[in-house]
C-alpha cells in the first residue's frame, strides 16, 4: 500500500524538480573586468521567434546597464553573443489514483529552453564570461518573458568587477 501511494507521490516531485530553472555561470578570472565600460552585440544563435529574441537582447541590455556597461558603435570593449535552443523531452504522466483500479500512464512532451549570454573582451578575442540559464518552455511568452528575465537576474547577480 506505501508503494502505491509512493509512486503517484514521486513522479509529482520529479515533474517538479524538471521544471526548475537551473542557472549557472562562469567567469575568467584574470579579466579586467573593472575596465569593462561599453560593449557591442554579435552574432550569436538566434529564437526563431524574432520577438523573444528582442526579448532577450532587451533583458540581456538592461542587466549590462545595470553594471554599468554601455553599448556602442565605436570599439567596444566586450562583444555579447547570446544563444538559444529548446529541446522536447518525454514525461510520463500517471491518471489517477485508483489504488490500482483505474489508473492510468501517459508518455508527454515538455519543452526545455537554455538560454546561454557570453561575452568576450574585444582586444583579445577571448571568452571572460557565459551565463547558462535552462528551464521548461511555457506556451505564453509573457511567461517565458518572465523567466527570461529572472534567469538573467541570476545570471548576473555576482557580475564580477561591479
């Protein structure tokens, strides 16, 4: 009877742990990243949808301002690139209790998105920081605006050289 009741109970708690946003980032050391003061966009790997990918530049704008980086024309001293991908991934989803009468298992797809901001020092080319963000794709991008946004939040909190 526990294993009945454990069962249902597990499977709720590993749908949630898949859906956390999971943030990580990385940074080089020996960067100057105090002398950082404007920086310039490149190519990177875009949305398909050009407006989360307006988004995503917009938030990705506004936490660079927030540590006092500026984007300009002229020679920056930091090239940003950011990447996204999403990835469907299979879960299986159980109907019901029923004390084994009645209930039911599914296999559904969910979505993932990982979000990747990197930035390079303009002189040498090299990398000096990357941001990873992933979490689960909703079908309202008001919401994925959201989490867009608290991701680069994260992302950015312990910014080195501020």
């Amino acid at each position: 009877m526990r294993l009945r009741l454990f069962v249902p109970i597990a499977c709720v708690l590993l749908a949630t742990i898949a859906y956390a946003q999971k943030v990580t980032f990385d940074s080089n050391p020996s960067a100057p990243f105090a002398s950082y003061k404007t920086y310039a966009w490149t190519q990177g790997t875009p949305v398909p949808d050009s407006l989360m990918e307006q988004r995503i530049h917009d938030g990705v704008a506004a936490q660079l301002a927030a540590k006092g980086l500026m984007p300009t024309d002229a020679t920056p001293d930091l090239f940003v690139a950011t990447h996204a991908v999403t990835q469907d991934h299979p879960q299986l989803v159980f109907n019901g209790f029923g004390w084994g009468l009645g209930g039911t298992a599914s296999v559904e797809n969910y979505t993932v998105g990982t979000l990747v901001v990197d930035l390079y020092d303009a002189k040498t080319r090299q990398m000096v920081w990357r941001g990873v963000a992933t979490d689960s794709v909703s079908d309202k991008p008001q919401k994925n605006a959201q989490r867009i946004n608290k991701a680069l939040e994260k992302m950015f909190a312990k910014y080195p050289g501020v």
